[in-house]
C-alpha cells in the first residue's frame, strides 16, 4: 500500500480527482494527509470530509524559505509517504526540500513544458498564437517547472479563448491526467532512464489529447 502526501493551497481540484479516482478504482494506495500553505484552502474542506488527515502550514509565520521547507518536511515526513504530490502548491521549494524528496514529488503545470515555465501559462500561450496548449505533469527537481515530463495532455486553443475559458478547458485534461500519472507512479509503471525522460513500463501513451 503506497502512501501518498498532498500539497495544496486553494481550490483543491486536482486533489479531489485523485482521490476520487483512488477510491474509484481502488488503487493500491491511500492519501494520507493533505497539507495547505494557505488557511481556508477549499480542499483542505473537501480532504476533511473524506476523513483523510489535514494540516496547515501558514508560509507567511516563517522567516526565510528554508525555515518553512524545514517545519514541512518535518509534517510530512511524521506521515511516512512514498509520494508527495504538488497539487496547485503555489510556493517555490528549496533545493534541500527537493533533494529530500527526489524520485518521489510530482508537480503539476498548467502548460506544455518546456514551454511556459512559471505564471499566466494560459494569458502567455494565447498572445503566442499557439494553437495547442495543455498541461504537463512531472518529477520535481530544483528548476522551477523543468523536471523529468511523465505526462502530458494538449487541448485546443480555440480563436475566441480567454485566459479562463482555456484554463477551464486545461484543467478537465488535467483532472483526467493527473490521477492517471499517480496512479502509474503507485503502480511502479515508470521508469526514468538515465538522461531523465520518463517511460511507461508496458509503452502506455503518456499523451492524453483533448
Ligand atoms: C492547476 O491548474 C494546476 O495545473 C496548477 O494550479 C492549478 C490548481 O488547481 N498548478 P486546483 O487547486 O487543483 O483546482
């Protein structure tokens, strides 16, 4: 049974769908805790319903990044999990925090890395002119949004997008995406080769198209 840690710190959506799946399809895992960087986090709410332990973690209370990334290592390590999952985690992680946990922290990135590193993913990509966009998950390592890619999903980038209506239609793939990228890593389904690209043990399609 893997145990999986989930780092969030707002509306929670992606959390709910790997939950949801995780129960659904009754993986071998179970969420252990969901910790938030940010009070009144929407999914710590929707975490507590479920019964699963919650913890909050206020960024601001601390003096520099490696205090806080010390006292959250600290929480999470006190629930043993084999995967720390980055569910719309808005903070930057230090390079110890990364370090400590490598091989096992997945992120998700509402683009289609390598393009669009860091905010407004979906602002950037219309003023681009791109005709595809999407969302990318993958390992962590210290570059902000540069790990070793597990999956991706593309959608199109329709003529009349707004920022919101491609986050919306974004955040569907990645509902679908995410659950499935952890549900492969519980599963012992990836394998990482030497240069860092990520495959699917049995050659599964880590594309999801929308
Ligand atoms: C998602 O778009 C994710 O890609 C990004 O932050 C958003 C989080 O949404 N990292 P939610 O909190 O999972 O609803």
């Amino acid at each position: 049974m893997k145990r999986i840690l989930i780092l969030i710190s707002g509306r929670g959506s992606n959390l709910q769908a790997i939950v949801q799946r995780c129960a659904d399809e009754a993986w071998p895992a179970q969420v252990v805790a969901v910790i938030s960087n940010r009070p009144g986090a929407e999914g710590l709410g929707f975490a507590a319903a479920r019964g699963i332990p919650t913890a909050m973690l206020d960024h601001r209370g601390f003096a520099s990044r490696e205090a806080f990334d010390d006292e959250l290592s600290h929480l999470i390590d006190g629930f043993a999990p084999d995967l720390v999952v980055l569910a719309g985690f808005m903070r930057i992680l230090g390079d110890g925090f990364v370090a400590r946990y490598a091989g096992r922290l997945l992120n998700i990135h509402p683009s289609l890395l390598p393009a669009f590193a860091g905010l407004q993913t979906h602002r950037r990509a219309i003023e681009a002119g791109c005709k595809l966009a999407g969302a990318t998950v993958h390992f962590v390592t210290p570059t902000l949004d540069h790990g070793p890619i597990v999956a991706q999903a593309s959608v199109p980038v329709l003529a009349d997008d707004t920022p919101e209506t491609l986050s919306d239609r974004v955040l569907a793939a990645e509902h679908r995406m995410y659950p499935e990228a952890v549900r492969w890593f519980v599963e012992d389904e990836l394998r990482v080769s030497e240069g860092g690209v990520v495959h699917h043990r049995l050659g599964i399609s880590q594309l999801f198209c929308g």
